[in-house]
C-alpha cells in the first residue's frame, strides 16, 4: 500500500525539499533515476544496512505541487520503484501521478531504521527535468542519474551501487 500526501504552494514545496535536504549524522544511501525498457521512470534505490527507504517525495519546481508517498514494501539495496507509467504513452501505473515532460523535478527521500519506525535521516534529492531524462538514451541501458556537487550526472548502474556500498561501510 501506497500513502499519499500532497501540498501545493510555493513555499510549502520549498520547505519539504529543505527539510529532507538536511543531513544525517552517518552515511544513509542514496537513490538514482533510471528508465526501464517500458519507458517508465524508476528510483534505484541503494539504502546503508540498517535504515530502510520510507517515503519518496517529488516537488514540481515548475508547478509547485510536492507530493509524498510512504513505501510499505520498501526494495531491498539495488532495488528500483517504478515512479510512473511509461512518459511516452502516459497511463497510471507508478507510485506518483502522471508527470509533465517540460517540468523541472525533485526527487528525495526519507529514511526509518530497519526495525522501526525512528527517523534515520535522508538521502541526496536528485533535481532534473524529465524531458531529459526521457531523452537520455543511456538511462535505459544501464545508467543511472545521480545527485552531484553540480546538480547530476550520469553513471553506470553497478558504479553508482558499489561507490555507496564503499560508503556505507
């Protein structure tokens, strides 16, 4: 089961991605978009052992709408969410609603402790609009966008997982 909440406003947008921007005291994981051969945008998930992904939310930037959703099932490290249906051919089928391909988009995420349900911090937003990622051919075959110091950048997908088990510890 999928829990959703939605605010809209610019200012409510700007404070949900400030506050799951702040930083842990320990390493966390990450998270990577990635686009399976469906066309449907996927997170790749890569949490640190012990936490577990709780929510992700999505802040349109363009539009100003955030909206949140708790993972009951969250996937194991290495595991994808299917964020949409495929952007080509547009129908309901991921955990967010269906996506504008002009809007700029950022994509965080809450952590829990494995066994609880203690706040464990956050990992990295990953901002970028989805037009590009659609047309990014090598998110399809492999690679992923992660958070970079200068906004994203693309890596391979067994890269972007074993550099955050080396972080992990």
């Amino acid at each position: 089961m999928v829990v959703r909440s939605r605010v809209t406003g610019g200012l409510a947008a700007t404070a949900a991605v400030l506050a799951l921007g702040a930083c842990s005291s320990g390493p966390t994981g990450r998270i990577a978009l990635a686009v399976d051969p469906a066309g449907r945008l996927l997170a790749v998930v890569a949490v640190c052992t012990g936490q577990r992904l709780a929510t992700l939310t999505l802040t349109d930037e363009t539009s100003g709408t955030t909206t949140t959703v708790r993972l009951d099932q969250p996937p194991s490290f290495g595991g994808t969410v299917i964020l949409t249906g495929p952007v080509a051919d547009p129908r309901p089928e991921g955990v967010f609603d269906l996506l504008d391909r002009s809007h700029t988009y950022v994509l965080a995420g809450g952590l829990r402790e494995s066994e609880s349900d203690k706040d464990a911090g956050t990992v990295p937003a990953v901002r970028f609009k989805l037009d590009g990622v659609v047309k990014d051919t090598k998110l399809r075959k492999g690679s992923v966008l992660i958070a970079a110091e200068n906004g994203v950048a693309r890596a391979e997908r067994p890269a972007f997982l074993d550099e955050v088990r080396r972080s992990c510890g």
